[in-house]
C-alpha cells in the first residue's frame, strides 16, 4: 500500500466533515426529544459536532494550502473546469460558514433546553443548517474530486 | 417537538448565547462579503496573502476573531440580549441563507 500524508489529510478530512454532520444530527433528534435526562447527551453531541468540525477544518486547511494547487491545475485543464471554478470556490467559503455554526452550538446548548422554547428552537435552527450546509461541502468535495478523476483520465487516454 | 413532560417556562436565552448568535450572524454575511472582495480586488487578495501565506487561512482566522470579538461587545453592551430571541434567531438563519445563496451566486456567474 501507498499511501501518502496527502491521502490521509484529505480522507481525514472528509471523514471529521461527515462526523460533525452525524453528530449534528444526533444533537437534532436529541433536542427533538429534550428533557433533563438527555441535556448531558446534547452537550457532548455538541461538543463532538464542533470538535469534528474544528479537526475538518485543519486537515482541509492544510491539504488546501499545501497540496491542492496542483490538482487545481489538473482541474482547470480537464473537462470539469467548474469543479474548481464553481464547486471549490465556492465550498471553500461556504465552510467557514458551517464551521462558525457548529462553534455556536455548544454554547447554545449550555441552555437548558428542555424548559426553553427559544433555546430549543436555536439548537434545532443550529443543528439542521449544520447539516445542509455540511452535506452541501461534503457534495461539492466529491464533486472536486470527481473533476481531478476526470482530467486524469483523459490525460492517461492520450 | 418538546417532551410533554418538560413544557418550555421560559424563552430568553443567556446574554452569552444572544451575543454570539448575533455575533456569528454578522460574521457569516462578512464571511461572503469579503470572499466577494478578495475575488473582485487582487490587492485585497495579495495583501490577505502576505498575512499568512495563504489569502484562505487569513479569511478563516478573521471570521474566527470577528466572531469572538463581536461576542465579547455584545454580551459587554447587552445589544444582543435586548432583541427578541425569536427575532435573534430569524436574523441567524436569513443571513446563513443569503450568505450561502450569495457565495453560489457570486461563483456562478461572476
């Protein structure tokens, strides 16, 4: 087996995205579900949901900065130029969005939820745009990737 | 949506919450705005560049200490804490829905 510190940045990557959408999820249901026996659960599947999300962010970041300038090469020169042009621009923006939100969210649920309406609602509102807009990254990395895929492919049929 | 058992008896949020789900609001609609910036202005884009090396990680760490500082004034002025949680929220989720359309927008056709 091959395989490099680019490879494992970038599956980690995605992986710690998909975890922090998990967890949002789980955080979603629970608070759907609230009352004092399950506001500890809340608070950690919070805390797991901002920790996945800081821990994507930094292996994304570092791949981004360090490696992904020559696949953007690739990209723009292969049949998919909108993967990058589009899809990164655009995912690479919209996560910081994502990223603030789920730093948010541990504080909102230091709330007692169970007993406040208000809070309860922010920690529903919190946890589904958590998930939009993280699901929305995660399709647009497989999209990037698939664009690479693609250049690859017809550079090798030459 | 809530347990039967645990009816809500009270709707406020903490002055700590109010003032960074304001804070975050107003930091996701910089967020867009100034991923339009750095994309319209090179000098911008240049100068973000030579901060940290990269125009992305200096656009990450400014959303971050915008988020703490506009945190940290509002829980000291209670700005946030004053406005309706109800409203406080409405603000939240219109500008993570016109700072995402913004960006899909702006890379689509700009």
């Amino acid at each position: 087996m091959n395989i490099s510190p680019s490879d494992v940045l970038l599956l980690a990557h995605a992986t710690f995205g998909a975890g922090g959408c998990l967890a949002a999820l789980w955080v979603f249901v629970e608070t759907l579900n609230a009352s004092p026996d399950n506001a500890r659960r809340i608070r950690s599947g919070a805390a797991v949901t901002a920790i996945c999300m800081a821990a994507a962010w930094i292996c994304g970041g570092y791949w981004y900065v360090q490696f992904y300038p020559a696949e953007k090469v690739l990209i723009l020169g292969g049949p998919w130029p909108f993967a990058h042009n589009l899809f990164m621009e655009t995912k690479e923006h919209l996560f910081f969005i994502t990223a603030i939100l789920a730093f948010l969210l541990p504080i909102a649920t230091r709330e007692k939820i169970y007993s406040n309406a208000a809070a309860s609602k922010l920690v529903l509102s919190l946890t589904a745009m958590i998930l939009i807009t993280g699901l929305t990254v995660e399709g647009a990395g497989a999209i990037i990737d698939h664009g690479v895929k693609l250049a690859l492919l017809r550079g090798s049929s030459r | 949506m809530m347990n039967s058992t645990t009816a809500p008896d009270s709707s406020k949020l903490s002055p700590i919450t109010s003032a960074f789900v304001l804070a975050a609001a107003v930091a996701v609609l910089f967020n867009t705005a100034l991923a339009w910036a750095k994309d319209g202005y090179a000098p911008l884009n240049n100068f973000m560049k030579s901060l940290t090396g990269h125009p992305w990680t200096t656009h990450g760490l400014a959303d971050l200490l915008l988020v703490g500082a506009l945190g940290f004034i509002f829980v000291k002025t209670g700005v946030a804490e004053r406005m309706d949680p109800h409203r406080l929220i409405a603000i939240l989720v219109a500008s993570v829905v016109i700072a995402g359309l913004g960006l899909l927008l702006w890379y689509t056709f700009v």
